[in-house]
C-alpha cells in the first residue's frame, strides 16, 4: 500500500540531509480544525522571524486550508512566507500572486494503476513493482523574492 504523505515526508526528510544549514520542522493538523493550522503557521512565523521561510503542503486540499489561514493570521504568500502545493489546483494562479505547485501526472499514474489492475483481473501473476513519474514545477509568486 501506498501512503503519499508518508512518502512525502521521508522524501523531504531524505533531501533536507543535504542541506544541513536549513532548518526544517513538519506539522500535521486535520484539515478541519482551521484555528489549529493557524495556531501551527502563526508560531511557525514567529520562531523564524527574521528568517527566509516556506511552507509545503502535502496536497491540494491542505493547500487551499493553509491559504485560507495565511489569509486569516495577516500573512501574504510570496513576501512573508513561501507557500508551495502538491497537485496543480485549478485556482493557484489565481489566489492572491499565485502559488507555486508541484504538478503531478496524474493521468499517467491512473492509467498505469488501471493497467495494473486489468491485467491481474485476466490472470497475470506478477510481483508487485513500483513506478515513478517526474512531476513538473509550476513556480508562481508564492516563493519568487
């Protein structure tokens, strides 16, 4: 079983090793509780002040709550702090100087699944393999300076 999130997060984890001068913290809320994500990203704010910072959300749904609460705390993505998404949503170029996604390919992923599937339905035994698929950077406002 896949967990993106998780993935995610070892993948960032994996890839902060090499950079030992960025400091680097990773929080987990409900997408639901919105005066936590903003207790969450207004200390975020204050114990970097000074500071070059970003946040990365894990997916669209939490990119558009981290927005909304950017909006609420008095926060602008783009010159108080980067924001960056998973999955090309339809209104980041939209919201305030646009946010910076990273845009997955999401039909390949289904039909590759879908293949998958089909295949065993017919019968075919085989082991259970991974694929990888390159993303693209849609860098916008967000994290431009």
């Amino acid at each position: 079983m896949v967990n993106t999130r998780r993935e995610r997060l070892r993948a960032f984890r994996s890839t902060l090793e090499r950079y030992p001068g960025v400091i680097a913290e990773n929080a987990e809320t409900p997408l639901h509780e919105a005066e936590l994500i903003d207790n969450t990203l207004r200390q975020f704010h204050t114990r970097h002040r000074g500071m070059r910072k970003a946040v990365i959300s894990a997916n669209g749904a939490l990119t558009l709550q981290v927005a909304r609460s950017l909006r609420r705390i008095g926060l602008n993505w783009g010159s108080d702090i980067g924001l960056l998404g998973f999955d090309e949503l339809e209104w980041a170029e939209l919201a305030g100087v646009g946010i910076t996604t990273l845009k997955q390919p999401t039909w390949q992923i289904g039909y590759a699944a879908l293949e998958q599937v089909v295949r065993r339905i017919e019968g075919a035994v085989e082991t259970v393999r991974e694929q990888h698929f390159s993303g693209e950077l849609i860098v916008r406002g967000s994290t431009s300076r």
